[in-house]
C-alpha cells in the first residue's frame, strides 16, 4: 500500500474566487496545494472584457496573505484569468493576453450566468477568434430548458449544442467542464479535435445520495448536480485512466453557509481546503494512486501548452480533521466539503 506520494504540483483548471472578502478568506487554500488556477468570471458583474480581468487579477494578487510572500509555499501561485462570454462579446477583447480561455455559460444556467449566452449562434464571431488564436472555450454544459429533468440536462447540451459546435469549429480547443455523467465521458473520448474534459473531487467521490438520502443537504448541491452511481463509476474510470484528455478541475464554489442552508440554497461545493487530498482518495479506491500527477499535474498543461510546474509536492497517508467552518467576515463563514469530518490524506510541504 503506498502510504506517501510525491507528484508533480499541481493546478486547478476551473476554480471559483470570488472577491472582496470571501476572495481574502479561501485564496490561501487554493494557492498553498496548486501552482496555478483557471479562475472563473462569474463575479456580480462578470469578467466580460481585458480591463476588468486585469484588475481582478490584481484583486487575486493583493489578498495573497503577507506570509505567502518570499519562497515559501504559496508564493509561487498564478491565477489564469477567463472571459466571460455574452451574446455582444467583442472578439477584439479575447485577443488580449490576459486570458488563458473564456468560459460558456448558457443563460440562467447557474450561479451568476444572467448575462451568459442565449444561443451560441450569437458568439459565432466569438468562437471564430478563439479557434483561430488558440483560446480555449470552457463550457457549462447544461441546457436551461424548463422541460429538460435537471439531471438529464448535461447529456441533452452533448447533443444538442455541443457536437454540433465541435463539428463547426473542428480547430477550437474545447474543455467540457465538471464532467458529470458516462454520457459526458463518452462525448469527451470519442470527440474529434482539440477535446477535454475537467472533473472535480466531490463528483468523483458522491452520488445523488449523498445529497438526498436522510434529509436535504445543501453542502452536497451544486451544478451540474451529482448524478446516479453509475455516473461516478465512469468518472473514476476517465479520471484514473491515465487518458490525458482528463485532468484536474475543482469547481471549488465558496457560498456563505446563510446562502446555502436556505429555502432556495445556491449551488456550489467548496472543496479548496482539502482539494488534491480528496484526489487523492478517489484515486485510491481505485487502487490507481500511480495516475494521480497524470491527471492533476501533466495533463492540464499539455492541453493548454503550458509548462508544467518544477515543484513537487507529498501526499501521506493519515486522517485530518476538517473544519466545520471557515469565517469570511464576523458573520458570514462558509463549510467546507466533509467539514467536522476527516480526509485520509495530509499535504506536506518539503
Ligand atoms: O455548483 C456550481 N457553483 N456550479 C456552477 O456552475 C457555478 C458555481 C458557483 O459559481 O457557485
Ligand atoms: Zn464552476
């Protein structure tokens, strides 16, 4: 039984930071365990153009803690910012350097995707700059149609805007994101083109059981939802596989306990603190620990041709405790994934 594992650094390729003070409260967990981080917009308004972008990466920057300073762990850490795509996104924008990619949100799909799209056909100019330049597109894949059952909605997008825009744009880099479903897994495998598809933590480790069974918890909910096991089953199975066309991507979304225990609770799991170590653990029950660094630290930068980082660090076995919850400000705090339980794996820093 391997009991310690060193890898490569890794990255988080699709990561929620917020701003202002919950940003101050959960950059610290993201930039001690991963050299880099894809950072999403969906910020109240949006990263929608380069200006705004760049001062958000400031904002990131600033809220480092003093301590982080220096070469010590966390110092080295690099937030990849993304645009938000709308139906008037100016295809001029995206040719500036500060994005790594720019991210679909269909409208309405999820938290903070009001100005998303409406239908792709509007962002055809859009897409049309990104294939020629190179810029990745990461996709919500959701449809929002009301008559489409929740948990179907990510295997309806595959076929009814997904292929279709793999087929239209054969050069676009293209990264299904939080990959939710077998079908989802299938789409990603057999898609001609540059194709990818991220998969977080907490899909890899619960169902929808883990969500509904014994009463509602809020803590488990997020979108796309945790599907049937089976669907876990063949996340393991893409995630372990070493088949570099799947990598590493949180979806970490931090919401204030008082937004998530609610009569109308937000969708989003916060699995920063603990991240790679509950990696680590899903991989582990596969027996395939020795593919971890493939699909947390190779993969990612091969597909976004991108240096992979020179430091290393160690996964050890052993049970650690994980707060129940992490103060933003005087009242608001927000609850980690398996928070007042234990992750089987610590992180230690050489
Ligand atoms: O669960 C989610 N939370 N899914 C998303 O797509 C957005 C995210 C958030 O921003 O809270
Ligand atoms: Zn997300």
């Amino acid at each position: 039984m391997t009991d310690r594992l060193t890898i490569r650094q890794p990255d988080d390729w699709h990561l929620h930071l917020r701003d202002g003070a919950m940003l101050r409260a959960v950059l610290k967990y993201t930039a001690l365990q991963f050299g880099r981080a894809i950072v999403m917009p969906n910020l109240r308004p949006p990263v929608i153009d380069a200006a705004r972008a760049r001062s958000y990466r400031d904002e990131i920057r600033a809220a480092l803690p003093p301590a982080f300073a220096g070469a010590g762990p966390g110092s080295k850490f690099e937030p990849l910012m993304t645009a938000y795509l709308t139906d008037s996104t100016d295809p001029d924008q995206l040719e500036d350097e500060i994005f790594t990619a720019a991210k679909l949100y269909p409208a309405h799909a999820t938290t903070n995707s009001a100005h998303g799209v409406t239908d792709v056909a509007k962002i055809r100019p859009a897409l049309e700059r990104m294939e020629k330049i190179g810029l990745p597109l990461l996709v919500h894949g959701e449809v929002t149609d009301h008559e489409i059952d929740v948990f179907d909605r990510e295997a309806v997008f595959l076929d009814r805007v997904l292929t279709p825009l793999r087929r239209d744009h054969p050069g676009l880099k293209i990264v299904l994101e939080h990959v939710t479903t077998r079908e989802g897994v299938d789409w990603v495998r057999a898609a001609e083109g540059p194709t990818a598809g991220t998969i977080t933590a907490h899909h890899l480790l619960i169902d929808r059981n883990a969500m509904l069974v014994g009463g509602i918890r809020p803590h488990m909910y997020c979108l796309p939802v945790a599907k049937r096991a089976t669907h876990r089953v063949a996340l393991l199975e893409a995630a372990t596989s070493g088949d570099g066309k799947f990598f590493l991507g949180t979806d970490s979304a931090p919401h204030p306990i008082s937004d998530k225990e609610s009569a109308c609770g937000c969708a989003g799991i916060f699995t920063a603190p603990n991240a790679i170590e509950l990696y680590a653990e899903a991989f582990d029950q596969t027996g395939r620990l020795d593919r971890l660094e493939e699909f947390a630290s190779l993969a990612g930068p091969r597909f976004y041709g991108l240096p992979v980082n020179q430091t290393r660090v160690t996964l050890v076995r052993g049970e650690a405790k994980v707060p129940a919850r992490i103060d933003v400000s005087d009242e608001k705090a927000v609850h980690p994934f398996r928070g007042g339980e234990t992750v089987a794996w610590r992180l230690e820093f050489a």
